[in-house]
C-alpha cells in the first residue's frame, strides 16, 4: 500500500469513532392526527424518540412491542464497529495489501448483514401480529420499508440512514475505492471510478414516474378501497421521492385537509380518455358533472386541453372548473 492509501484507511477509521455520538437510522411517521409526525432513531446500543406512542400504536394493531433491551444487535453493535476501528488502525500501520483486502471484504460484509438483520428485524415485527388485535386488516401487513418511503394505514413511514448511518456508508464506499486502487490499475481504476460517478449521476437525474395501476388489485392510500377506475386516479409525488396513489381527487385533498402545514407534491393525473396515461394537473382541463359517479364523489375528469370537451360534455354534461381551482387542491383551507 502507498502512503496515500495508508493514511486514508487510518483517518477512515478515526472517523468511524464518530458512529458512536450519531444516531446510524431514522423511522419517522407521517399521520393526519400527528401532524409534527413522530419519530424512532436506532443508536449503535438504543433506540430514541417516541417509542411509548408508537408502542401504544402498534399496540392496536398486533404488533410486537420494541423494546431495545430485548434486541441483541444492540448489546454487541459496539464490540463490532471497535473491532472495525482497530482493525483499520492495523491496516494502515501494516500496510499490506493482503491485510487490505481481508479488512475491507469485513467491512461490506458486516454492512451488508447489517442491512439483511434490520431487514428481517422489520419483516418480524410487521408479520407477525398478534391474533386478538383491536384492528385487523385481512392481508395488511406492517414492515416499515428498510429504504425509503411507505404507506401504511393512514401512517406514512419513512426509513433513511441519520448521520451515523451515512458515516458508515461514506467510509465504506471510501474504503472500496482504496481497495480498487491498490489492486487494479491506475487506467483501468481511473475507468471505473469515472463511470460509477457517472452511473451516480445518472441515478440521481432519474425522474420518478406514475406507477401502473392493477384494477381491483391497488388500493388507495387514503381511503384504503380497491381501485376499480383508472380514470379518476391521481398520484401524488412528495419531496422524498414517494409515489401516493389515491382512487379521486377529493381523497388527496382530504389528506391535504388534514395536515395543518400542506406540503405541495408534484401530483400527476389520469387522462380520463386513455386512463394509463398521466400527466401533471397544472397541464390538464378539468372538467366537473355530477354524472361522472366517481369513487368518492369528486366527480372531476382531468383532460389533456379544451379539443376533448366535445367528447365528453353530451355524456356527462356538467361545466370547466375554473383555473384558480388547481391552486386551492394542495391547500384546501382556501376552498369555499
């Protein structure tokens, strides 16, 4: 190993120390009747934040209790990230490539069980629900989502590493790349490390997209019914990247109603001509008739533009709704 690569693994591993003082995972909860949303962090040796309220949710509905004593990751969690630190300290002195390539084959392997034991953790705690429980949904499971976000209930989990866990993540990725410069050459690492930035860049200009609706298979994150139309359908996009899909308008707005500080998400919806197809509300004609007999009661077809009034306005005779409308629908306080 160069001195370069030495002193990388040694400051890597002096930064790992910093694991100890952050939290490594964040759960936060987004619910109409919890509008400041509540909140579970996992520690190296605890778990913070509101665990007795989400306790005594989960309660209701058959979940296990969490309680951190009862977990063992916590109780050894330490022992693993020091051995981590002191190894690394060893790789840097020693300087062997040997030694680099066993260290950092420990280090993924020990993220990715990691990943794979909080991934069980969840998948235990959301399927396996006591019998007797207060509510029971036929077929509704709980596990909060090991990566990103998910409706559950009337709950919105989201799952994301805190500071601790992107500590893991940067020293770790870090780490690789010494690993692929020691062992690989210095034209083909300059051709890898260019494309994975590349690849990386690529991902993070992806755009989410709707996604396909099953008839009598998706369901509303609001109302929880079965989607039966495709054509009322709407899909909210949030600031996380989470696709909400919801069987009419008037469900998305009701959850607007209820948050007392509405968020505006990108929401697409469904060209009532040709239901698979969606686009953003700010681009569509709305138009309103009581004879639409939407799901729950919205009664609101979205158009591509005013050619497609024709079409429809002898079949479901009702008027345009007026611009102004599109803004009110992300905050509903201001409708009359």
């Amino acid at each position: 190993m160069n001195k370069l690569s030495r002193k990388i693994i040694f400051f890597g591993s002096l930064i790992l120390i910093s694991v100890f003082f952050f939290p490594l995972w964040d759960i936060d909860l987004e619910a109409p009747q919890y509008p400041e949303g509540l909140s579970m962090s996992i520690w190296y040796n605890r778990i913070s934040g509101d665990l007795n309220i989400i306790n005594g949710l989960n309660h209701y509905i058959g979940m296990k209790q969490i309680n951190p004593k009862s977990i063992p990751e916590l109780k050894y969690m330490a022992f693993i990230i020091s051995f981590l630190i002191v190894f690394g300290f060893i790789v840097s002195y020693v300087g062997k490539k040997w030694l680099l390539g066993i260290f950092v084959s420990i280090f993924l392997a020990i993220c990715f069980i990691g990943a794979y034991d909080f991934y069980l953790w969840g998948y235990d705690y959301g399927h396996n629900l006591d019998p007797t429980a207060a509510i029971k949904v036929p077929g509704m499971t709980y596990q909060p989502p090991l990566w990103g976000s998910k409706q559950l209930l009337n709950f919105i989990a989201h799952s994301y590493p805190s500071i601790g866990g992107w500590i893991l993540i940067i020293i770790a990725t870090v780490f690789v790349f010494v690993f692929l410069f020691t062992f690989i050459k210095k034209d083909k690492f300059s051709f890898l490390f260019l494309f994975a930035c590349l690849f990386l860049a690529l991902q993070s200009c992806e755009k989410p997209t709707p996604k396909s609706i099953t008839v009598g298979e998706t369901s509303c994150e609001h109302c929880q019914m079965l989607i039966m139309e495709k054509k009322f359908v709407v899909q909210a996009l949030n600031e996380h990247g989470k696709i909400s899909i919801y069987d009419d308008l008037i469900c998305f707005i009701n959850v607007q109603a209820y948050d007392k500080n509405p968020k505006k998400p990108k929401l697409f919806v469904a060209n009532f001509f040709e239901p698979d197809e969606f686009f953003e509300v700010e681009e569509s004609v709305i138009w309103e008739s009581p004879m639409l007999n939407s799901p729950m009661g919205g009664n609101m077809a979205f158009l591509k533009n005013k050619t497609y009034i024709d079409s429809i306005v002898n079949v479901f005779p009702g008027k345009l709704v007026d611009e102004d409308f599109k803004k009110t629908i992300f905050n509903p306080k201001q409708i009359k």
